[in-house]
C-alpha cells in the first residue's frame, strides 16, 4: 500500500483546504479521499474501482474535480515546493 505516510500527512494537511467548512456540511476525511486520488493515479483505474477503504468513489472523483476547477491542487503543490525550496530539497532543474 502506497498511502501517504505519518510523515507525509502533517506537511500536506496544513495546507489543504478547511475540511469543515463554515456553510455546507463537512467534507469527508481529507486523507482518505487524497489516498483515493492518489491510488487511481498509481493503477490508472477508473474511478469506479476505488477500494471501498478510500470511501464512495464518487466522493473521491468529485473531489478530484472540485479541486481542478478550483486550482487546489495547483495551490498545493506550489506550496510543497516551497517548502522543499526552504529546506533545500528541491532541485529546481528536476522540477
């Protein structure tokens, strides 16, 4: 299994959205789903075959595209490399 790791999760968890937003209802566990998202990417399944252990597959692929549109995930990872730029991990030709 390739989940994100107890290593992993606190770097990216603080840089996700608010997973109880102030209207609506809260969102399914943020960690799940981006597993979820993360498996489908690693086995190029549909989403229609996600494990049942990342939650509904139509909340993971919502999210998913919730996120596109959004421009999340392009926020998430500007933020991730700035932080490996910070810690001098980031090598900026491979990148």
């Amino acid at each position: 299994m390739r989940d994100l790791t107890e290593r992993q999760w606190p770097q990216l968890q603080s840089i996700l959205p608010s997973q109880k937003p102030e209207v609506e209802r809260p969102n399914e566990d943020h960690r799940r789903i981006i597993n979820g998202i993360l498996w489908v990417n690693r086995t190029g399944a549909t989403w229609r075959d996600v494990p049942e252990r990342y939650g509904p597959w139509s909340t993971v692929a919502s999210r998913f595209y919730r996120w596109r549109k959004a421009g999340i995930w392009h926020q998430i990872l500007e933020r991730l490399q700035q932080q490996a730029d910070v810690a001098g991990s980031l090598d900026w030709e491979m990148h």
